[in-house]
C-alpha cells in the first residue's frame, strides 16, 4: 500500500486529492510542519528536503506534489487524468509548469514576507512586486480559459487538480478577489 506524508493545507492536497480520484488505497501519515516533524531524523531519511508531500510505492520515494501526481496519473491503467494524444499531454506538462513557476512562485514570496521568515527578514517592498507578477500570470490563465471547462482537453487532468490548488492559494491571500470566482 502507498503511504503519502502529509500536512494539510500544503501542496499535499494535490496528491491527496489525485489518490482519492483514482480510488487508490493509500496509508496517510500526517508531518506535522508545525511541531517541526519534518526537521526530525526520521522524515529526512525519507526526505532529506524536509519537504511534504512525500509519496512512498514500495521502494520508489517521490517528492514534488507535481511529480507525484503525474507519477499516479501515469501508473492508472486508464489514464483518466493524462491524455494518451502527445500534443495534448504536451500542454498538460505545460499548464504543470505554468502552475509551478509563474503562479506560485509569486505565492511563495508573499508567504514568505508575509509569515515563513522572521520579522526582521521579511521585505514588504516584495508583496506588491509578488502581487503584480501573479496577477500578470493570472490573467494569461485567464485568457487560456475563456470558453473552456478544463485546463486542458475535453476532460480532467492532473492540470486541472494541480491549477484549482494552485488558485484556492491565490484566493486565501486574496489575489482573485475579481477574477476567476
């Protein structure tokens, strides 16, 4: 059985949510980042990032919640959340890296000036830079789509799960007030 480590309300919800969609079985191990569990010996010999989620298939270890759910996506026999057309899957990877570069990487700084690094770390000059920079991404999301239902093709994918996370961040710190909803 896989065991995905986890910490609700991180990136781990991605592979959460790709397990339950496919109806795999799936042992939950909570990492409480609060408590510092992912500084502990223990976790860092699983991951020595001190990272969640972490995804264990017997012996393969996987890091990345993108890597993750494109790793359960390509072991589900019936491929329902990767298309088997290489054109399409080439904008699922796409839409992936979109996610993971333009939009969270403005999240990333607003949470860390924000609330991850000490007070006297953080650079307030950076929210509005960080702000601008997602909404400017936003928007290229935006266009991409109007007029359709799904990141990517006729049906869900690990685009679709990946993006939606990505977005319910955006809107905990209030950058789609306006947009999308």
């Amino acid at each position: 059985m896989m065991r995905l480590y986890e910490f609700a309300p991180t990136r781990s919800i991605r592979a959460r949510w790709v397990l339950q969609e496919l109806g795999e079985e799936f042992e939950a191990v909570t990492v409480n980042l609060v408590a510092g569990d992912h500084r502990r010996p223990q976790f860092l010999k699983i991951n020595p990032a001190g990272r969640v989620p972490v995804l264990v298939d017997g012996d393969l270890v996987i890091t990345e919640s993108v890597a993750i759910v494109l790793y359960l996506a390509e072991r589900d026999p019936q491929r329902r959340f990767l298309p088997r057309d290489i054109a399409l899957l080439s904008q699922v990877y796409r839409w992936l890296m979109f996610a993971a570069t333009e939009l969270e990487q403005p999240l990333w700084r607003i949470a860390r000036h924000t609330a991850l690094y000490p007070e006297d770390m953080r650079l307030p000059a950076e929210l509005p830079l960080a702000r601008q920079d997602f909404a400017e991404m936003a928007a290229v999301l935006e266009r991409h789509m109007k007029d359709r239902q799904f990141v990517v093709g006729d049906g869900a994918t690990v685009a679709d799960f990946v993006m939606a996370n990505t977005l319910d961040w955006a809107n905990e710190v209030r950058l789609l007030v306006g947009r999308f909803i």
